[in-house]
C-alpha cells in the first residue's frame, strides 16, 4: 500500500464524501478508487471555502477537506486558509509538496512552515509509515477544541513510498465535550441571576456543540435578551421575543445598541470576545463573563469577571441545573417586561427602516431587494449568506435567521467573493435546502469563473449579484482617487458572463419584476440548474447601527 492509498483509506473510514481540490494532487486518483468524489474548482481559495462551509453547516461532525497541489496550489490556498483560522473553521487541507530532500532548497516553497500562523496544527509528513498517526492526530484536533484548520503537507516521495505491512487499524477519533469547572459555573450563574439588566451573546461555539435548545431553556428561564456574534448568527431564533439581532460591526438593529448600552453584565457563550472594526464593540465599564471552549480567550480583548472553560452545551446543561435548583424548575417564565421591551424596539426600528425596505425607487434599492427575499424563501428550509462590504451590512439587521446554520456569518477576515465557496459548501451538506448568498460586482470579480464550478458540479445555488457600478462606500475613504481616476467604478454585464458559464440566469431592472424573477429563481433551483439574478441596484452605503 502507497502512501496516498493510506491516505485515501482514511478519510473513506471518516465518512468523507468528497474532497475539494484543484487541478493535481496524487491523493486523487486513490481517493477516487474508493468512490470519494473529486469536486474541482477553478481557484484553490474557492475550493478551500467549499470545504469551510460544508464544515459550518455540519457543526464540524463531518469535515471538510481540500486538496491542493504542491507550491502554487498551496500558495493560492492561502486566503482561504486564513479566513477558515480567523473564523474557527474545522478543515483540512492535504497539501502536496516537493521531495523531502529539496524541502529546505529556497526559492521552494513549504507549506508548514508558511502556514504555521494560520492553522490550528500544521506539520510535514516525513516519513510514510507516519500517515496513520498524523492523519488521526489531525481530525481529533478537528474535533475538540477550539475549532481551526489543520493542514499536513505530504512530499511527493512520501505518498509514493509502500507502507510496511501493507494494511493499518485506523479508528476515527471522538469528540471532546468538557465539562466546567462546578464552582465556576455556580458563581457565572449566580451573577447571571443577580444583574439587573444582563445580556447573552451567542458565538458559534454554540452552533458547533449544537447547544442552541439549551441557549433557548438559559434564556427563557432567566427572561435575559440574546444577541449573537455575526458567526454565532442563527444560533438563537431572530423572531424569539427574546432575540436582539447581530453583533454586526458595521450595522446591526436598534435593540443591539440599545439594550448593550444599559446592560450591567455581557455574558457570552460560546464566543472569543474578540475586538475588530467587524463586530459591535463592548460599551466600555460592562461586567463580562464568559463560556468558552479555549482558556486564551479568557481576558483576550475584554477583562473577564466571570470565565468558564468547557463546551458549551455542557457548561449550559450545568447552567440550568444551577439556575432551576436556585429559581425553581420554570425559573422566571411568565414575566414579560424585558420581551415587551424589545418588541417595541424592534416595531420602531422597523418602522424607521420601512421606505428603505419597500422602496420603488429605481434603480432597485439593496433594501428592497432584501425584503423581497425575506418575503420570497422558507426561513426554515434555507441557508443565506453574503459577501462583505454592503451585502453583509444591509443584509444582517433584518434578514431573521430562525433555525440553527439558516444563515453562515464570517466577519474577522473578510475577502470577497467568499460567500460563492461558502454557499457551495453549504449546498452540498444540506442538498435539500435552498442555498442563497448575495454578493457585489467587485466581489464577483474575483471569484465570477467558480460559478461555472457550481453549474458542472450540479450544485444548484442562487446568486443574488447586486450590480450598482461601483464598490459602495469607497468614494469617501479615498475621495481623490475616486474623482481623478474612477478607483471606485465597475463594469460588466454580468448575466452574459453567467450564461456563458452554463447557468440560469435573469437581469432585473425594474422594481415589479424583482419578486417574479426571485420565484422563477427558486423554482429554478429546484430544478437542479445553479441561478445568477443579476439585479440593478442603488449605490446605497447607508447602514443601521451606530457608528
């Protein structure tokens, strides 16, 4: 047995499906002969952000896994790497490389040691009798833990050597769910009951340890309001009564700012805290606690009062033991104030936003093309996501994710033209789902080809391409180069770019034709055809949320 068969035989006893890749990789062909199916892409980013979402939306019990080709292939698999570390994604990149004798040899390129920073674990292979081992010590680090990427770079002399023996016991690694330490837990909770005025934050640690029915018992025990971080977005139900949006950077509902502002405790579960101009900042002088799955993020960004180490659906089972054994078994249900409160904020936010959401104006208002969509879907049979920039801030305050992973959220690294890789990804996890991401003219600049990965790999998507000429909101961060030089303008007709590349495609200008073409859209999905809507839209950087 060669290398890449051991290699191939492992991911098989892990139950994977398919691995990403492009274009060359020896690990092919023999995964391949045990029927794993070889989805290329066009870029190696791409295909690296296929695996990230299909491992999003299967909370990291299955895996995804991108192969790529030694010195380019990794080198362009770098981006993709990178986002998956920033927002904790769990996947695997087997990388090629050169014989281990020319490893060492500059200008070569080798991979763990370019890659160390941005990986949970990345190592060379050295040897082929190695592989077993490696292999396993890799998706037990994909699956306890703070989740990341993990990345093994195989020489091409390795995976073409005979494992002695030929044949290996391979047993696929379980999960780790720790519990939190009693006392820590007690005092979290007990100052949880004694604020006045607290707030829970719902990371994607929550969407990972699939915790989000223990989040609703915490929080309908307690009557405390629940925000979520962007990745953490869908992990509490947005039309709960308890429910204050997304921490959102850029934008976000009034109930978020309102109810941070006077919160005296910020308990967050399942979330690092970290600061970043991408997600709502902590009012300074607020008490925090927190859940979280890695003891580094504890006072990483924020001084931490109270801090739990352990998973987070254990830690909340503890958390309802404590608080029922301390309230009684339906703790403080029945008492509204807090739930009225938010609704009322919501109903004025809503109406404050309503001429942006409804608006006839042309070209086609991004708001309006949102609440068509809102009105267009079954939230709890769709997974919708977006690019960053304008889609994501004019998307997050109002589109309401209701059921876990009804929406993908990535914030601390934010390279457009992810969301194409992303939706693909999560298409293929849950392919009886409705997969819809929104996206602009730039972002489709980078990664427009890959739609033709989606249209030969019969992965039926709905990209929803906003085209307003411009990239929104750069006029006034560079105002010379703009009026000079037109750094800011765009072009392209982009439903002859998608009909070149074999999908279903419609170009919307008019406001009475938007919600027609987004059921044409739908249904052709349903039909197994991937769907660019290229809309005409307003430039229209005007978000919610303070700045």
């Amino acid at each position: 047995m060669k290398g890449v068969e051991a290699i191939a035989q492992v991911l098989q006893a892990e139950g994977i499906e398919f691995v990403t890749c492009f274009p060359l990789n020896q690990i092919l062909d023999s995964a391949a002969a045990l029927k794993i199916r070889t989805l290329v892409s066009r870029t190696e980013r791409v295909a690296v952000n296929i695996a990230d979402g299909y491992s999003r939306m299967m909370c990291g019990k299955k895996i995804g896994v991108s192969v790529v080709q030694y010195g380019p292939g990794a080198e362009n698999a770098f981006g993709g790497i990178a986002q998956a570390y920033g927002d904790s994604t769990p996947l695997l990149c087997l990388a090629g490389s050169l014989e281990r004798a020319r490893l060492s040899i500059a200008p070569n390129f080798k991979v763990s040691r370019n890659f160390k920073h941005i990986t949970k674990w990345t190592e060379t292979v050295t040897d082929v009798q190695f592989i077993p081992q490696m292999m396993q010590r890799a998706f037990a680090l994909l699956r306890s833990g703070k989740p990341g990427p993990v990345l093994l770079e195989f020489p091409t002399d390795v995976m073409l050597s005979e494992l002695q023996g030929g044949s290996f016991d391979y047993t696929p690694p379980k999960r780790s769910r720790p519990l939190g330490d009693p006392m820590d837990v007690r005092e979290a909770v007990d100052a949880l009951i004694s604020a006045k005025a607290p707030v829970l934050v719902a990371g994607q640690g929550v969407l990972y340890s699939e915790a989000w029915d223990e989040l609703k018992t915490l929080a309908e025990l307690l009557q405390i309001p629940v925000a979520s971080s962007l990745n953490g977005k869908s992990a509490f139900p947005e039309n709960h009564s308890l429910a204050l949006g997304a921490l959102n950077g850029f934008s976000r509902p009034r109930m978020v700012d309102d109810f941070l502002k006077k919160a005296d405790l910020v308990f967050g579960v399942g979330t690092s805290f970290t600061i970043s101009k991408f997600i709502t900042q902590m009012p300074t002088g607020k008490t925090i606690a927190q859940v979280t799955i890695d003891e580094s993020d504890i006072s990483k960004d924020y001084p931490t009062s109270y801090g739990v180490i352990g998973d987070a659906k254990a830690v909340l089972v503890q958390m309802i033991e404590h608080v029922q054994h301390r309230l009684g078994k339906n703790g403080r249900r029945g008492v509204t104030q807090v739930a009225t409160e938010i609704q009322s904020v919501k109903k004025a936010f809503l109406k404050e936003w309503m001429p942006r959401l409804t608006s006839n104006e042309e070209p086609i208002s991004p708001y309006r093309v949102i609440w068509e969509l809102m009105h267009s879907v079954d939230p709890m049979r769709s997974v919708v996501t977006h690019d960053s920039g304008c889609p994501r801030d004019q998307l997050v305050p109002f589109y309401e994710a209701i059921v876990p992973h009804g929406y993908i959220g990535w914030g601390k690294s934010t390279p457009l033209g992810s969301s194409l890789g992303l939706t693909m990804g999560a298409k293929l996890a849950k392919p009886d789902w409705l997969a819809i991401h929104l996206m602009g003219d730039a972002a489709f600049g980078m990664v427009g080809m890959d739609f033709e990965t989606a249209v030969r790999n019969n992965i039926p998507i709905l990209t929803i391409l906003m085209n307003n000429g411009v990239m929104g909101g750069y006029t006034k961060k560079q105002p010379m180069a703009s009026e000079l030089f037109g750094v800011h303008r765009l072009s392209g007709d982009y439903k002859k770019v998608a009909e070149g590349l074999g999908g279903y495609t419609e170009r919307v200008e008019k406001v009475a034709d938007l919600r027609p073409s987004l059921e044409r859209a739908i249904q052709q999905t349903r039909l197994g055809s991937p769907v660019l809507l290229e809309i005409i839209t307003a430039d229209e950087p005007i978000f919610p949320g303070e700045k």
